[in-house]
C-alpha cells in the first residue's frame, strides 16, 4: 500500500533560522516559505537527493504545531509522510485493520497541493503518519 518516504516533517520555533541551516550550514536547496493556513503552519522543504525535509513553523496559535512545541521547546521530528496511489482505497484498508484516521477522515489538499490524511500516532508506533496521494 504505502510507497517512497515524501518527506520527514520537523516542527521547529524559528523557521528563518532552521532555513539557514539546511540552506547554508549543511548546503541543501531549500523551497521559500508557504504558508498553510487551513493546517495552522508555515512550510519549507529542503530538497534532498532521495526524499525532502519539511520544517514546519506554527502559523496562528491554535496550530498544532503550536501545541506540540509545547511539549517539545527544542522541536524535532512531527510526522512522516508516505506517497500511496489512491488514498481512498488506503484510507479504507487501514479502517478495516483498525487504523484510526484524524480530522473527519477526508482528504484534505496539503503542502504540494495533492490529497492528504493523518494517522492516528497510537496506531502507528508513536509517530504521526501523513499519507499523500501521488
């Protein structure tokens, strides 16, 4: 069902300067700033040879990634996201095994601008999951 890692999603407080980082410490190309109102964020992504690196900087402070660097001031990772061919069809197998899907369980568009949903991190080894229809 899932197929390539899209990306490794990191919450960071300071979005310029986790830019600068990947941009001119560790030398990445990196994608200018996106704002995401209907998610509550801010994006960049780094481009790398083999997948991206999404930081993602609260947008408002009801964002959730407002709520998460509350519990974590230093930031660190927030998601990962797997590319599946139909999300539909993967949104209901991972119902039928028991999967809970977030929101109200339908596709919402996310940062490039494709079909989106999020797995509940209790079913999915602690970490929250982000599907992207490809």
């Amino acid at each position: 069902m899932i197929g390539r890692l899209n990306h490794v999603a990191l919450a960071v407080r300071d979005l310029a300067a986790a830019t600068a980082l990947y941009r001119d410490t560790l030398g990445a190309r990196v994608s200018a700033e996106v704002p995401l109102p209907e998610h509550g964020v801010t994006t960049v992504f780094v481009e790398l040879p083999n997948t991206k690196i999404e930081l993602l900087a609260p947008l408002g402070e009801a964002s959730p990634i407002a709520r998460f660097l509350e519990r974590s001031p230093e930031g660190g990772i927030h998601h990962l996201c797997y590319e599946v061919d139909d999300i539909i069809a993967a949104r209901d197998s991972l119902r039928a095994a028991g999967a809970r899907v977030l929101g109200d369980g339908e596709p919402r568009t996310g940062a490039h601008g494709k079909p989106v949903l999020f797995l509940h991190p209790k079913d999915m080894l602690g970490t929250l999951v982000e599907l992207e229809q490809v």
